[in-house]
C-alpha cells in the first residue's frame, strides 16, 4: 500500500485563506483544524498547513503508510493498531484519564476513540 504525504484532509475556504482539517485515517476523527493559510498555490498552503500545525497531532505507520491518531497506534511497534493490535486492550483514556470498561470502543467521559475494534 502506497504512503500519504498527509493524513486526509478538507479544505475550508476563508477570506483570508484556507483552514485545512485533519482527519485519522483509521478512526475518522478530526486532529487539527489549522488556521488560515494562504500562499502561492493550494499545493504550498497544503504543504505548510501540514508541517506547521497537521503532522504534529499524528503517527505514521511504517506498515501501510497511514497517518492516525495516538488512540490508533501501537507505539511498541510503530504501526497503526490494523497492522499490529495490542495484545492488552487500554484500561484508561489516553485522551482524559477515564477509566474505560472492557467493552468500551469511546471514552465514557469524553467521548473520545480508546483503540479497540
């Protein structure tokens, strides 16, 4: 499987610029919405939205090439949680500290994706 550049994005169109927002590639949820960026071309407003405010809230996995949030990576291994699942599922949030039951798929308390499939 062939890598992004980036994670999946959408372009929001301003007056001032454009806004890009991030998305995991394996949960969906939105990572960053950046601020308004304008440059030369859309390529370089990409580019700049990217390595200024986007890669910094994702993981890259060096199986399949896929850009996903922290909740959706095994760091042990460095490959998202498709490519390499946990052996133990998360007692805890890793996003607010939660305590999460065995069966939950999103945070009791913040809503958030914990990892499990």
């Amino acid at each position: 499987m062939g890598s992004r550049k980036t994670a999946p994005y959408q372009i929001i169109p301003e007056g001032s610029g454009n806004r890009f927002r991030f998305f995991c590639e394996l949960s969906g949820a939105v990572l960053c919405t950046t601020k308004p960026i304008r440059a030369s071309s859309a390529e370089e407003e990409l580019r700049i939205a990217w390595e200024t405010e986007g890669r910094q809230h994702f993981n890259h996995c060096e199986t399949c090439g896929r850009w996903v949030s922290d909740v959706m990576y095994n760091a042990d291994v460095l490959q998202c949680v498709d490519c390499a699942p946990w052996e133990n599922s998360p007692k805890f949030c890793p996003c607010c500290g939660a305590r999460l039951r065995e069966d939950d798929i999103t945070c009791p308390t913040c809503g958030k994706a914990v990892g499990r499939r």
